[in-house]
C-alpha cells in the first residue's frame, strides 16, 4: 500500500495558536484538524461557495431559529396569506407589525457592536421570501430600502412591509415614505432625533 505523502503547509502564528488551543481542549491532534478543514474547504469549493459564504449563511439561519422562524413551503405560505387578509386583514398586518418590532429590538441587542442595518440586509437577502433584490442604502441619519420579486403577491408585499416597518422602527428609524405595489416595496427612513441640552444628537446606527 502507497504511503500518503506529507507537506509543509506555512500558517500565520494567531491562527496556529488558535488551532492549537481548540485541539488540546478537544483531545485531538493538530494534523486531523488541518486535515478536517480542507476537507470541508473542498467540498464547499465543490457545491461552488467558499467557507465565508457557508459560515455566513449560516449565521443568518442560527438568527433566523432565535427569532423564531420556521421554513414554510412557499406555495402554502401564500395560500395561508390570501386565506387570511380575506377574513382579518388587520389584525394579520397588526402582527407582522409587532413581529418587526420584535425582530428589531432582538438584532438591536444581539449585534449592538455591529451595524444592525447590514444584519437585517443580510438575513433578507438570505431568507425564504424568495426576494430578486433587496437593498438598504444609508447616507447620514437617513435610509432608503428597496425590495423587489415577481414572485411576492400582494398580501406578502403588504406583510413583508409591515415586517420591516416594525423592524426598523425598532432600529430608531421613522418612515417618511413608504411605496407598496405588489412585489415591490420602497421606504424612505430618518432616523430619530434627540435633543440634549443645546446639542442635537441623532441615535448611532452603526
């Protein structure tokens, strides 16, 4: 039987001694660690995305579970949505409204040292809405949020906005104006302001 080779492999000294501490923590050897992580560096080269997009991803599934979500098959979300705006259309708005705030205030405190804008941007664009674009572009205190999909119906546009109204206004932001037509949502949000003695101060988003 042939002999596996073996070569030198240069790594940075931080991550070695990171590499070294999980090892002796775990009761394994610093070559089957090595070894683990190529291996699943090729097989996501294979499925064609690179570990930071896997890692990602993931990430944004795991705030996903803490908030909550559940993975519907898109065909009976939207029959459960027309079934329901039919007999309570209010109340059904009401409580995307209060789930957005919700949502809000949990990315609030869970990423208070990130910038909680590009958090929600990236759990959209990663979710089960089936969205071909969505974007929040910030320039100073003020937001614009642009959303698009053919495939979004008119009770799903309505309660995707309400979702994100009450997520941002959770942010500390507040609506100016707000433009809803089936699979398309564009707001435009300030953020709030604050009066301090002779400063005007406007709430931090990043």
């Amino acid at each position: 039987m042939k002999k596996k080779s073996r070569r030198l492999i240069l790594v940075r000294n931080d991550l070695l001694e990171q590499a070294a501490k999980i090892t002796a923590k775990e009761g394994r050897t610093l070559f089957s660690f090595t070894n683990e992580v190529f291996e699943q560096a090729i097989e996501a080269y294979k499925m064609q995305v690179t570990l930071d997009e896997a890692l990602k991803f993931y990430k944004i599934i795991n705030i996903g579970k803490n908030m909550g979500c559940l993975l519907v098959p898109y065909d009976v979300f939207k029959h459960m949505a027309k079934r329901l705006c039919t007999i309570e259309r209010k109340e059904l708005l009401a409580e995307w409204y209060e789930s957005g705030l919700w949502s809000g205030n949990y990315l609030r405190m869970r990423f208070h040292d990130q910038n909680p804008l590009a958090v929600v941007q990236s759990f959209l664009k990663a979710g089960v809405w089936s969205l071909d674009e969505f974007s929040i572009n910030a320039r100073e205190e003020k937001i614009d949020v642009k959303c698009f999909s053919p495939n979004l119906t008119l009770e799903c546009t309505e309660m995707l906005a309400k979702f994100l109204e009450g997520i941002l206004n959770a942010l500390g932001y507040t609506i100016k104006s707000n433009t809803r037509l089936r699979g398309i949502i564009m707001m435009e949000l300030e953020g709030k302001k604050k009066e301090i003695g002779s400063e005007l101060l406007i709430d931090a988003k990043s």
